[in-house]
C-alpha cells in the first residue's frame, strides 16, 4: 500500500450561513472550534440549514484524493456503530479506501464537523469529535502501518493521552511520516509537542503560511525557510494568494496561485493540496511537479461545495 492516513473519522455537515450567525455565535472565521457538549452542538446544527452531508476529516479528505488519483491507500479513525459511523464506512468503500478499522457500539457517536460557509468562501468549523477523539493505541492496525510506503497523520488528532499513544505507535512502526499541522489554534494549543515532532519525527510536514510562523514564533517568512534549512526536513507550505513553497533540504521550489477562480468554497483546501503534493512525491517527481499537483487539485476543489470531488 503506498499511504495510510490516521486521523479523525469525521462526517462533514455543510451549511451556508451570514456573517452575523458567525458572530451572534461567537466563532472566530476561518478557524476550527472544539464543541465538547453534544447537545450544544446539537443546538447549534437546528438553527441550520444543511446543504451537504460527507464522509469527511481532514486526512481523510487527502486519502480520498489519493485514491481518486490511482494510488493505493488505506485509512484508520475511529467511529461508533451507528447512522453516521455506517455512512462514513460506506463513503471510504466507495472510494475504494482500504478500512481498517471494525466499528462496534461506542460511548460516543461517531464525530461530526458543521462546516460554515460565509458569502466569501471562508469556511468556520464546528467540530464534535465524538468517538474521533478517543483513538487509542489498540485502534492502531500495525499490519496495515507497517505495509504502508508512508504514513499520514493530521495535527487535529494529537492529544495528550490515548490519541497521542496512537500517534507514537504509528510513527515507531512506520517507514515514513507525513503529517499536516491542520489548524493555529491546533498549533497554539500544542507548540511544543508539534515543534518536537517536526524537528525529530516527521519526514514531511504541510503547514500553511499562519500554522508554521505561529510553531516557531515568528512574523518574518525567511525566518521559515532558516528554520526549514536548520532541521534539515521536508516542509511544504501554502500561502493563499501567495501561492506554495517546498522546502527540503536547501533545495527551494515555489509555485504561484491560479488567478481569476470563481472561489466557492476553501473547504478541503489544504487536504486535497497534500493529496496532489504526495502523489507526485510518491512517485519520485521533482519539488516543482509535486506542486503543480498539489495546486491542480486544491484549485479544483474550492470552486465547488465540499472537500470532496
């Protein structure tokens, strides 16, 4: 198997909203909030009205970029047997997503991200991790890491505790290790777990322009590249209209944004901007084609609803 992703077994639930429910609900745009009382979040979804409900997470989100590429791939995260859990395996199977994971009835349902999307694109995300967040070492399939070429893991699943057993029991076993930083207040919330891992146990890192300079406290982009150079370890980052720039070893590539999009929605973004990137990657092309790969797919995906083609 080329790539098994590990992260959170999230069902996306999309619905438009104004900038006022944004901030009559006190969210702050374009990030990702933690809802940890199920019936606020059930409070919050009533008020709503949902266009589109996915099998999503951000990692799963790139596996299933991956797959719809040609590559084979496989993912683990956890989900209850339920509704939602039913749908969520149903919707990797018919991606042709290798599963490894048997569901059974859990305390938690499986996890769901309302996904808000304001009249400019910008997505804010509500999530209730559910059962997502109670991975545990015993949720990691070894057979699967140790048969895959590189292993994939999103900062949104490392917590203290169980999730972060699992995290080290996927990386101790693994050949390779990718990781995104998913998020800033994700990266606020665990700087220096994440600067650890990046520094000693990740191969690749994907961050965007925002996650990377908040990891290593800094307002200066050629600091990023100083740091990058220093550790001497693979750091793709995306910078909006900026375009993308990989960084490995001293060797340098950059790539500018496709201009003039009739933008939709920036959900899945960063996740299928990763899957096109580690296509090419896998396949021993040059910096320079992995981020053209990397850019075809994240411009296809935000002229649409949804993280998912």
């Amino acid at each position: 198997m080329k790539i098994l992703g590990i992260g959170n077994a999230i069902v996306d639930v999309i619905c438009k909203v104004n900038e006022k429910f944004i901030s009559e609900n006190n969210l702050t745009k374009g990030t990702m909030k933690l809802i940890f009382d199920e019936s606020e979040f059930q409070i919050l979804l009533s008020n709503l009205k949902i266009e589109k409900t996915i099998s999503g997470g951000s990692v799963a989100n790139s596996i299933v970029g991956l797959s719809q590429l040609g590559n084979e791939v496989g993912f683990i995260g956890k989900i209850s047997d339920d509704d939602l859990g039913n749908k969520y395996e149903e919707g990797l199977k018919k991606e042709n997503v290798k599963y490894f994971y048997t569901k059974k009835k859990e305390k938690l349902p499986t996890g769901t991200c309302l996904i808000l999307v304001t009249p400019d694109s910008e997505r804010t995300m509500c999530t209730f991790l559910g059962t997502a967040g109670q991975i545990n070492e015993n949720d990691i399939n070894l057979d699967a890491v140790n048969k895959s070429e590189l292993i994939f893991l999103e900062g949104y699943l490392w917590d203290e505790g169980s999730p972060q057993k699992a995290f080290e029991k996927a990386i101790l076993n693994s050949k390779k290790v990718a990781m995104s930083l998913s998020d800033k207040f994700c990266v606020e919330r665990h700087k220096s777990h994440f600067l650890y891992l990046v520094k000693n146990k990740l191969d690749i890192t994907f961050a965007n322009e925002e996650e990377i300079m908040s990891l290593i406290n800094t307002k200066d982009f050629d600091e990023v590249i100083k740091f990058a150079k220093e550790i001497k370890k693979h750091l793709i980052i995306t910078r909006g209209e900026k375009g993308a720039i990989s960084i490995m070893n001293n060797k340098i590539a950059e790539i500018g944004a496709k201009k003039n999009l009739k933008i939709v929605d920036l959900t899945g973004a960063g996740d299928l901007f990763a899957a096109g990137y580690l296509h090419s990657y896998i396949k021993n092309h040059p910096l320079e084609k992995c981020l053209e790969k990397g850019t075809e797919m994240s411009t296809k995906v935000i002229q649409q609803i949804g993280a998912r083609f």
